[in-house]
C-alpha cells in the first residue's frame, strides 16, 4: 500500500448497484472509482436520478454495492454481516438528513443521545457530557429538554448535526442538510459545517446548490451512475 | 439490561402519547384480566361457601330423601312432583341403627306466622327434639322442644331471631302465642343466632314439634327428609348400608335398585358440590381466557398499524445503528408494555369487582371469604404480558425486515 492510500478513508473501486423495478433492472451506479482522504470536505453534486442519492446509501452502509469494492478506513466492507454493517453506521458514520428525521415527542437531548442506545458499552455520564458539550457548540443549550416540535427548522437541523457527532465518527454524510432551510439558517448550518471540517472531520455533503459546493475542498460530479469530474 | 429498560421507557412514552389509542388497544387485555381474576376469585369463594354450608353443622351427617337414585332422569322435585314415601315411623326405626347419635325428621312448610296485627312469612319446620343436638342450636331464652312435646301433638314453637325481631321488635316473644294457620302455638323458646346452613337461614324459622306440624301445619302424613348425625368414629359407609336395610325392610323392597330412598352424606355432598363448582368454574376460565387472546389480536392488530406508521422512525432507527434485532425488541417491548398496563388495569378492576361482590353477598347474611391469591395475580400479569409479546412477535418482525433506505424515504 502506498502512503496515499494510507490516508484514504474511503476507496471506491469498481462499484456498481442494479436493483430491480418491476421486472426491469435499473443500473444505478456503473462502476464508481472514488478515494476521500481523512479530513476532506467534499461535496456531492448531480441531477436527481444519477445515482448520487445511491452513492450516499452505500457510503452510509445503507446498502451494499452489487459489485466492486468498498474500503472502509482499510477494511473491506463487502464482507460486513448484517450487525457489522449497523455496527458501522453507529461508530463510523454521522448522518444529517434533508428533513432532520428527529423523533417526535422525545427531548432535544435524548435526540442527540439516541444512537448511543445502539453503542456496545455507552458510558451512560460520559455520553451525556459529550451531548451537552455538542449541544452547546451548535449552540442549543437553552433548548435541552424542548421537544422537536417546538423547534425551527434550522434548530431542528442543529440538533441533527449534534447527534451525528455523539459517536465521534469517522464520516458525516449530510443529504442536502440545507434543502428544507431559509438562506440564514442554511448559512448557520454552513457555519457549523465548516468548522466542523476545520476541526478535522470528514464530510460529505449531497447539494444541489453551486454556491454551496464552494464551502468544499472538491466537488465530485454524478450523471448516470458515473462520476464526471 | 440497560438497553431493554430503555426500551420500555420508551414503550411507555410513546404509548403515552396516544393516550385514547392505547387505551382502545388495551381494552380486550382489560377485560380479559379483569373477568379472569373476577371468575377466579368468585369461583374460591363460591366454592368456599358451599363447602362452608354443606359442613356447617360439623362432623358426618346422614340424609335421607324420598325416592330412588335415578342418574338418568330428573329428580321427581324438578318435575313437580311430591314424593310421599318417607313416614315418621321411619325416623322411629332408624334410631336403632349403631352409630346414630341423633335422628330428625324435616317437614317443611311456608307459611304466615301471626302475632296480632303483625305477621311475617317464614318457614315452619316441623322437627323433633334431638334438632338441637343436631344443628348444634343455641338457646337465647326459654326452652327447646321436648320429646313430650312430640308426643303429644303440643301446640309449642321455637322461634328464630329474625322472626322474633320481625312481629315482636319491642319485647321478648317469649310466652307469648303466635299462630299459623288459624292453629296457636305458644313460644316456649327463642334460638340465638344462628346464620345460615345448607343455604336456609336458621334465624328465619319456627320450629314445632313435627307431629303437630304433620297435622295441623302441613296436613301430611309423610315427612319431607330424614337427617342422621354419627357418633363420631364410626364407619360412615357401613351406617348408611345398615340404614339402608332397616329401610328396605319397612318399605318392603327386597331390590336395592328399586330403593324408593336416598341416602347421603355430607361428605359426600360436598365433593359433589366440589366438582360441580370446579367445573363452572374450569368452563368460565376458559370462556374468560378467550377474551384474553381476543386481547391479544387487538394488539397485534394495533401494533401493525403502529410499525407502518413508524417506518420513518424505524428507518431513522436503523441508519443511526440499531441493527434488526434491536427494532425487533423494541416493539416486543412496546408490544409487552401495552399488554402489561392493560393486565394492571385489569387486574385492579377484577379485584375491586370481586371485593364488591364479597360485601353485597355478605349483606345477604352469607360468611363470604373474599379470596385473591398473589400468585393468581402474578400469573394473570405475566400471561398478559405474555399474549403481549407473542402478539408483537409478527409485526415487530416487519419493522425489523424494513429496509431502512426505503422507510427513512417516507413522509
């Protein structure tokens, strides 16, 4: 392995997705090549149907590739079971979603605290710390214990972003974390975003927007399955 | 551990939040825990009375009726019809069997009993002296019956409290003359109380010697039954088999199928009493432990709808790292919680039911032991939370087998 593969956190090779509609199969992805070194803030830009929506589910462990190789931090991800794959969702991926996806009726807290329920060994008080440190970078410390529903959205996508971070993972994938946003929420978000890679984190963000793509270190094209550039 | 608790906390709350819906969803639960702790309970004391009842006059008691055993056909009673074949002299002869401590002959009648203006409508039992030592009575004041009083068709009677109570509140009925019939006894005597047994109440009563009944009362020449107490010790099968033959021998049967008698025991009575009841009671079990599984397709039912109307959040569920086994708990957990609420709920209703039954059924003057064993309501509980989690098993299975990209694509 070469120094520079060293670094990759993630390596595409190959990877192709069919599944069916009906009786027809559709190729969702043709054969992506793609490496993102640690540290990278990279932005997703493509049409709708392209495939990228596809591309982000198998990055996030969502789904597996149908063919080619999926190297995660160096492990080879293709030969995951089931629970590893949940496994690897829980430590190595933090998502943010379009539309926030925060469960109703529970506290902000217990939002952020969720995915713990779902770590082996969760230090109960240490992970609790860690929520209220986050809380407080995104700048929610007043809202602990309100409900989402009385939450705006850009406060709703704060929370998001804070309990993406709970498990310190290796990725963020951010599915048009702004999508559903008014311009000064989306430059909050942005704002957290940034620094977030400032402080070393890996993202990946899915937009449709060009000015957005400009907060990125690259911008990786799709159309028709492929990467263009 | 931890994380199952987590699970049931959040079981709760997200119960909580469609209070009526999980109330709805319970109800089957409810009520199926409710009627079988009510039919359960009930049942004991049921049971419980009757056995009380049947013994209430303590050791071995002897019975006979008129006519013969049939198993396959009604009793002549349920038919209307009155059996005239049991005389006094019958009484007379069994006195001689070994073993028979006393001998009473019974003949029952209600009638109006008199005093003045006031009356009361009671039975008049026509007995003989030994009914005291029989029934074990208590005399509040006076005295009892007399063999003399027998034997000489004596117009004397000896009443029960709540008779006495009802014609003469004010002052003691003692040597006053009540009649019945237009025939006037003097009360000699007035029982203590008594309570019930064999489900006549012995305060509610006037007895007269029972010669005089047959005559002036009743105007039979037969008696209603025969009742014989054993000397303690003796060998109740060879009683009654020696009382038989005194009897086949003055009815001049030589066939014992063709006995125009019974003859029973109270042992005997009270296992018969106790496997009729236990049956009912087995029956109703089962009748109430339907409406539990009925409960329990409710549930099922609702919790369908609750994991379609959750994909979203078990999409969420699983991209945030819940593998399918964790989903799958939760809503056994869910499942589980639900059922348990409605067992508690239940439970506490069934048991606040079968304590108002205790206190009407004691206000009829009946010595009803409210029963509730713990382990009938631990059991109640955990086969609730039971049909709970076997209910959840198929739509927590669905939620588990959601493909998370498609349920998180939900609105």
């Amino acid at each position: 392995m070469t120094a520079q593969s060293m670094e990759d956190l993630i390596r595409l090779e190959g990877v192709t997705k069919e599944y069916l509609q009906g009786d027809i199969v559709i190729q969702a992805l043709r054969g992506i090549d793609l490496s993102i070194k640690k540290g990278e803030f990279v932005s997703v830009m493509g049409p709708s149907g392209c495939g990228k929506s596809t591309l982000m589910h198998i990055l996030g462990f969502l789904a597996r590739p149908t063919g080619g190789k999926y190297l995660f931090e160096g492990r080879n991800s293709t030969e995951f079971t089931d629970d590893e794959l949940a496994l690897t969702r829980n430590q190595g991926i933090g998502f943010i979603f379009q539309s926030f996806n925060l469960l109703p009726r529970t506290s902000v807290l217990d939002n952020v605290l969720l995915p713990t329920n779902y770590s082996v060994n969760a230090d109960r008080e240490a992970v609790r710390k860690t929520a209220l440190q986050l809380l407080e970078t995104v700048g929610l410390s007043h809202r602990l214990n309100n409900n989402p529903n009385q939450l705006s959205g850009g406060e709703q996508q704060r929370v998001a972003i804070a309990r993406s971070l709970i498990n310190s993972p290796s990725l963020i994938l951010a599915d048009e974390p702004t999508g559903n946003l008014d311009s000064k929420a989306t430059g909050e978000i942005m704002d957290i975003l940034t620094g977030l890679h400032r402080q070393g984190n890996t993202i990946l963000m899915v937009t449709h927007e060009d000015y957005l793509s400009e907060f990125t270190d690259r911008t990786i094209r799709v159309k028709d399955g492929q990467i263009v550039g | 551990m931890v994380s199952w608790w987590q699970d049931i906390v959040y079981a709760f709350r997200s119960l909580w939040a469609v209070k009526s819906r999980a109330v709805l969803s319970m109800l089957g639960i409810i009520i199926g825990v409710m009627s079988v702790l009510a039919v359960a309970s009930i049942g004991l004391s049921a049971q419980d009375l009757i056995l009380s009842q049947v013994t209430s006059f303590g050791g071995d008691l002897i019975g006979v009726t008129p006519g013969g055993s049939q198993e396959d056909s009604p009793p002549p009673i349920a038919l209307g019809i009155v059996l005239t074949t049991l005389k006094l002299g019958d009484a007379e002869a069994l006195q001689d069997v070994r073993g028979v401590e006393y001998v009473v002959p019974y003949v029952n009648s209600t009638e109006t009993v008199s005093l003045g203006r006031e009356t009361a409508v009671t039975s008049v039992v026509g007995v003989n002296e030994q009914v005291q030592g029989l029934e074990g009575l208590e005399m509040a004041e006076g005295r009892f019956l007399t063999a003399e009083d027998v034997a000489r068709f004596a117009r004397v009677a000896v009443v029960g409290t709540t008779v006495a109570e009802s014609l003469s509140p004010d002052r003691s009925l003692l040597g006053q003359t009540v009649s019945v019939k237009g025939v006037r006894f003097t009360v000699v005597g007035l029982t203590s109380e008594q309570g019930t047994a064999f489900f006549q109440n012995l305060d509610d009563r006037v007895l007269v010697p029972v010669t005089t009944a047959q005559r002036l009362v009743a105007g039979i020449d037969y008696v209603s039954a025969i009742r014989m107490r054993v000397i303690e010790g003796t060998n109740v099968d060879r009683l009654k088999e020696d009382a038989a033959q005194v009897m086949r021998r003055r009815h001049h049967i030589s066939d014992p199928s063709k006995d125009d008698f019974t003859i029973g025991s109270t042992e005997q009575a009270a296992e018969m009493l106790g496997n009729v009841t236990g049956a009912m009671q087995g029956f109703l079990l089962i009748v109430t432990a339907i409406s539990l599984l009925v409960g329990g397709i409710n549930i099922m039912n609702i919790m369908f709808v609750s994991v379609r109307e959750r994909r979203r959040e078990i999409g969420l569920r699983k991209a945030l790292g819940a593998n399918s086994g964790r989903i799958l708990r939760q809503f056994l957990a869910e499942s589980g919680a639900m059922s348990l609420a409605g067992g508690t709920i239940g439970a506490a209703v069934g048991i606040a039911f079968s304590a108002l039954v205790a206190v009407a059924v004691r206000h009829y003057g009946y010595s009803w032991t409210f029963f509730m064993p713990v382990s009938y309501v631990v059991g109640a509980l955990v086969v609730a939370a039971l049909i709970g989690m076997v209910s959840g098993v198929s739509p927590a299975v669905t939620a588990s087998r959601l493909d998370p990209i498609v349920a998180l694509r939900e609105e």
